[in-house]
C-alpha cells in the first residue's frame, strides 16, 4: 500500500542533532572521499543530507529531495563504491536512533535509502552522459581519455549496485529484469541464470500482481517518484518471501520514464529476529525458565477480572549460594542452577507455571490449587529434589532452599502486595532455620511490618526533625549528687507515638542508616552538654552515650568527634563513650587503635553491659578504658531477696571489677535498696527508673540551675 506524506517542514531536527549526525556520517566515510573536498565542506553536505534524509523517513510522502541527495553526492564528487555503502550503512544503522524516531519508521528508512540509492546511480548516469557530452567537444586526442574515464565511472557504478547489501533490482518499463544485484539473488534463493529472461512481475505472488500494477501507474502519472508496498515474492514457491520492496522510477533527461530501481527488504528475517528478541526478552538464558519481567507478566493476568479464582504463589530462594560461586567459581553455579531448574520443572511442569525471579529465585504461580496442603505437598517434594547433590569431579554440591508459600484469592489482588508478602514469607523461612518452607501469615506480617516500616522511614524521620535526645541522669549512690547524664534517642512519630530507636537497631543497621543517626546524636548531644558546660562551668554532668559498632567502623572517628567537640565547646574530658561488651568480640586492631586515640585526646571510654559476655582480661587491656558499667543479672544480685546464687555471681563480680582500679556505673536500679547495696561494693554511679524518666535538655539545665 503507497502511503500518502505531507511536505517535510525544515526544522524537524535541532541543528546540533543534525551537525553531530553529519560529523559522524563525515568520519565514516572520510577515508573514501577522492575529491578535493576539505572536512568542513564535507560535514556542510553531508548536514543537508541529513535534513532531507530525516524529513523523507519521518513524514511519509515523495522523496524526490532523497533522490535529490543521490544525485548530489555525485555531482560533489563522492563517487567511491565504499562511499556510497558506507553511507547506505551508516544511516541504516544510526538515524532512527540518532533522532529518537519509532522503529516502526524502518520499512520508510529502507525505502528512502532505496531513493537515494536510485539518485546516487542516476547522478553517477548523469554524469557519466555529461563526461560523455564533453569529450565530444575535446579535440580528438582526449577522446581516448574520456573513454577510459567514462568505462571507471561505470565500474564504480557496478561495484556499487554488486555491493550493496540491500537487495536492488532494475527493471524495463515493460517489467523486463534487467539487472540484479547479489544480495536478490540470495533472498530468492535463485541464481542469475534461472532468473534470465523473467520480468518482475513473474517474481511477485499472483495475489499482489495487482498491487504491483498500481504502484507502477502511479509512478508513470507522476504522483510520486517513490511508492512502497509489502510484497510476497516467489523464490521457493512453498515458502514466498514477504518483503517490504521501495519502487523508484528513473526518468531520463527530458523527464521521460526511463527504468525502475527496486529496493527490497526481507522481512521474514526482521521478524524472525523481532521474535528472538522477544522471546530473550521474556526467558533467562541460563535455565530457559520465564524470567521475571514475564512471571510478574503472569501474575497480572491472574489477578485481572477473568483471572483465576485463587492463586498459590511459591518462591524457592535458594541458601547461602553465594558459597558455590565463591568455591567453584560461576560456571559451577551456573551449573547447580540448572539442575535447580530442572528438578523445578519435574515437580511444577503441569502444575503451576515456573520461572526464575532473581539471581539465585525461582517462582511458582499455581493457578486455583487444590488446597493449600496440596501446594504445601509440592514444595517439600521439591526440596527433597533439591538436596541431591551435583557432582563437578570428586565434590558433590548440594543447595537448600527457603521456601514461601503465599495462598489467598485471586481477583483483584495487587500484585505489588503479593510479592512483598513472598519475599516476606521467604524471610521468615531464612529466619527460622532456613531449608524449609513457610507459609504466609497475615497477623505476623502486621506485626513485623510496622518496625520494617520505621526502620526504613529514618531517613525522612531525621530529615523532618523527628527525632530528639533526652537525657537520664546518672547519680551518686552516696549523696545522689547529678555526676553524668546519658543521651537516649527519642523518636516522636506523627503515627506510632514515642518510639525507641535501640528496639529497632538491628533493622536500622540493615538500612544502613545507623552511622548517620549516631553522628546525628552525637553531634545534638555535644551541642546541649557545651551549652551546659558555657553556663554551669565545673558543675555541668558528664555526657555519656553509646558508641555503635557501625560508628566503630567509621575510619574517621576519631576526626568526626573532635571536630564535634571543637564546634560544641564541649572539653573532651566532658564526654565519656560507652562500649556494648559484645563489640569487644568484633573490633579489629584499626578500631582499638581509633578508640584508644580517643582516649589519648581526653574522651572517656566506659565498658556497657559488663558480665554479659565471655571475654578474656588480654582483652580488655587493649583499650585504655575509664569506667565500667553492669546491667541486668549483676543489679539482680544486689537486691532484697536476691537468690544465693545471684548475690554471690554480683559479689564476685563486682569485686573482681574493683581490682581494675576505675570507676563502676550500675544502670537499671529500681529501689533504695539497691543503691545502698551497689554502694557497699564499690559502685560509684547509679541511675534507672529510681531516679525518673530521662529529661530534655531543658530539664537538665532546670535541675543544674537549682543545684
């Protein structure tokens, strides 16, 4: 079908698009060009080319001015072979994507290089005849000359028209074959012998016969120099070939009809490829499954309107794998996959439909199951295929796989939600012991997703000023004298209410936010104990606060906190940092190194948590530290009623403590009993629900102000 175009209208390219396409058309064909043409004249050219090359396929409608741009690269002297198919190629390959253009615009740009080829052989015609015309007014000692320039320029012409890739015909008026390149040949399957005396209609399906006829009427009346038309064309006669075939008319100078050129495109290739491509869009190359783009694909359609009833989704996410390729290498784990994969489709092939979701996942859509049991049957099936091991030499790997079961109703269901509840329902599996399956349970989604929630809204929380530090205060057992306080994190949230950051550390951790909220504490905290320090001088508590382990792997510190105790006016003798005793299990020599530069600039280091783990004296000597610090079973031991055994582990304790020779703090004290008790074996600080909840900075400087 011819389709009807518009006029081009100049401008459809921004001028730096068309000079950065013309500058590369330049450098490709540079080397070929054999006239006296400089650089910057070349890319001036080969820009208008551009415009009308662009116009022509982005507006159907006449090419004469492609046809136009043939001719002239000719008449500009770029008459080389390699020229002209380098052109030919690099537009093929560049202009649609250069401009941002539809693909769908290919059959167009296929027929326009078709027109420019046309005018490029009908320049190199004219210019042959016009070689002709003036070597017969040369005196009769160029005649020779002029022949033997008329015959290369010939030459040039056939190298181009063997060359091309494309597949060009030529043919009479009548329709009579007079020429063909290689490239048709190849698309038709037949040799230049067979096709000898045949006319291009006798190529063409009978049932296009009358397409072909009206694109050669509307060529000879003049409405368009370029028709286009997708053609069935006989090369095997149990196979046609559909092409896309570009038909230009060649008129001789007095605007005669002449010839036809004929560029044609094999689109049984194109949409071969175009189905490769979709199907390596839609499958993992590795085990054949669907990939993830297609199972969400088939989750869409379950949930649609007339979707299935109800649904199981299963999702096998294998454990540890990462040890397979870090033992073997990739290849191996490739492998392992694959027989993952296969022991999948043994189970699922029939049942549900199977694809890979993720690196080392694979999922399962079970459309109306049976009955959960039955899913629940299948999975552990699976995973007792799972365990065999694949043997790569002596070594028989096995993998395990952590199994979610999601089981609910179909329609209407959001498929966002349904796989937050699987990758959910596989931790849960990973969480409990891993190689086994869980399945989905909404009560404990809602219990669990609300701090998954908060852990990951920190980062906004800081950003909105949500988060605050309180202070509680640490006492003198003796005298009850204010002699330190200790920063605790608040977080008002405008739906949860008060919020204890500790609870959610470990989820925090995860999101990697926890060094950027410790330096926010840290740097809050500084600032409110040095504005107490300019007030009350001598008489302002220390400022004790916890020190992360994730804060402990900050290379800079040591820089960071000195930078924050310069800024707040805080002394560093004013801030003592507390240290879970399990970090002692953790820190490297570079962090000891760290903390006990700290303790060289004046910082206090007090040991948190003391009695709560297992580590060696050797241990705690590697850090210079200024205090430690019980909670928990050794404050259990001091109060009223205390059990035997208790008592003496707090009495045993504390005393080994007291050898050490620095002060011992006790958190979590409850009762005057307990105080008097702790006093008595050496504590020197007591602080805990006896004493009140933790206060603002206010609070703090209210109480310094009445002492």
């Amino acid at each position: 079908m011819v389709e009807q175009a518009g006029a081009a209208q100049p401008g459809d390219e921004s001028g730096h698009d068309r000079g950065e396409f013309a500058r590369r058309w330049a450098a490709t064909i540079g080397s070929t060009v054999v006239a006296d043409l400089p650089r910057p004249r070349l890319e001036a050219l080969l820009a208008g080319f551009t415009t009308d090359l662009h116009t022509a396929v982005r507006h159907d409608g006449p090419t004469g001015a492609v046809h136009r741009a043939g001719r002239a690269m000719v008449e500009h002297g770029l008459v080389s072979t390699i020229a002209l198919e380098r052109s030919l190629a690099f537009v093929g390959d560049h202009l649609l994507d250069h401009f941002g253009l539809p693909c769908e615009r290919t059959k167009r740009l296929m027929g326009v290089l078709g027109s420019f080829a046309a005018g490029f052989a009908d320049g190199l015609r004219v210019r042959t005849l016009d070689q002709q015309e003036q070597s017969q007014t040369r005196a009769l000692r160029l005649t020779r000359s002029a022949e033997v320039r008329l015959r290369a320029s010939e030459a040039k012409f056939r190298a181009v028209f063997r060359t091309s890739p494309a597949a060009i015909a030529v043919t009479g008026l009548r329709g009579e074959l007079l020429d063909c390149n290689d490239a048709l040949l190849a698309m038709l399957g037949r040799t230049a012998e067979e096709l000898a005396g045949t006319t291009g209609r006798e190529l063409v399906h009978p049932d296009d016969q009358v397409v072909l006829n009206r694109l050669a009427e509307e060529l000879r009346a003049g409405h368009e120099d370029h028709v286009r038309a997708e053609l069935r064309l006989l090369g095997d006669p149990a196979d046609p070939v559909t092409a896309l075939v570009s038909i230009a008319l060649v008129r001789d100078d007095e605007g005669a009809p002449a010839y036809y050129v004929a560029v044609l495109e094999d689109l049984n290739e194109v949409r071969a490829l175009q189905a490769r491509l979709l199907h390596q869009s839609l499958h993992d190359v590795q085990t054949g499954l669907a990939n993830r783009g297609q199972f969400l694909g088939w989750l869409e359609n379950a949930v649609g309107a007339r979707g299935s009833t109800s649904l199981a989704l299963v999702v096998f996410d294998l454990d540890g794998f990462r040890v397979v390729n870090d033992a073997y290498g990739h290849e191996v784990g490739n492998r392992v996959l694959s027989s993952v994969a296969n022991h999948l489709r043994s189970v699922f092939d029939g049942v549900g439909q199977l694809a890979r979701i993720g690196p080392d996942e694979f999922g399962v859509l079970i459309r109306d199951p049976e009955d959960v049991a039955t899913v629940v049957t299948l999975a552990e099936d699976a995973l007792g295929l799972l365990a065999e091991p694949v043997w790569v030499g002596d070594d028989g790997i096995g993998v395990t796989a952590s199994v979610g079961v999601v089981a609910r109703a179909a329609r209407g269901a959001d498929v966002t939600e349904l796989m937050r509840c699987v990758d959910m329902t596989v931790r849960w599996a990973k969480e409990d012991g891993k190689a086994q399956w869980a399945l989905y349970d909404p009560e404990r989604d809602r219990r669990e997703r609300t701090p998954l929630r908060l852990a990951a809204s920190v980062a906004g929380a800081l950003e909105q000023g949500d988060f605050l530090v309180d202070y509680e205060p640490v006492r003198s057992p003796v005298d009850g004298s204010l002699l330190a306080v200790e920063a605790r994190l608040r977080w008002e949230h405008p739906v949860e209410g008060r919020v204890d950051p500790l609870e959610l550390g470990p989820l925090v951790a995860g999101t990697g936010m926890a060094a950027r909220l410790g330096a926010w504490a840290l740097e809050q905290a500084c600032h409110d104990a040095g504005r107490w320090h300019a007030e009350f001088g001598a008489a302002a508590p220390v400022l004790t606060m916890d020190l992360t382990a994730r804060q402990c792997q900050e290379p800079e510190l040591v820089a960071e906190v000195r930078r924050v105790l310069r800024e707040s006016g805080l002394p560093a003798s004013g801030l003592r940092l507390e240290l879970d005793e399990t970090l002692l299990g953790r820190l490297g020599e570079e962090q000891l190194e760290e903390l006990s530069i700290l303790a060289e600039h004046g910082v206090g280091l007090t040991l948190d948590r003391v009695g709560n783990a297992n580590h060696g004296v050797d241990r705690l000597r590697k850090l210079p530290l200024g205090g430690l610090k019980f909670e928990g079973a050794p404050i259990r031991g001091a109060t009223a009623g205390a059990t035997p055994m208790d008592e003496t582990a707090t009495v045993a304790l504390l005393s080994w403590a007291r050898t050490l020779g620095i002060p011992l703090h006790a958190a979590g004290v409850r009762t005057e009993a307990e105080v008097a008790r702790l006093a008595e074996l050496g504590v020197t600080g007591v602080q805990g629900p006896l004493f009140g909840e933790p206060l603002p900075a206010d609070g703090v400087a209210a109480i310094l102000g009445k002492s």
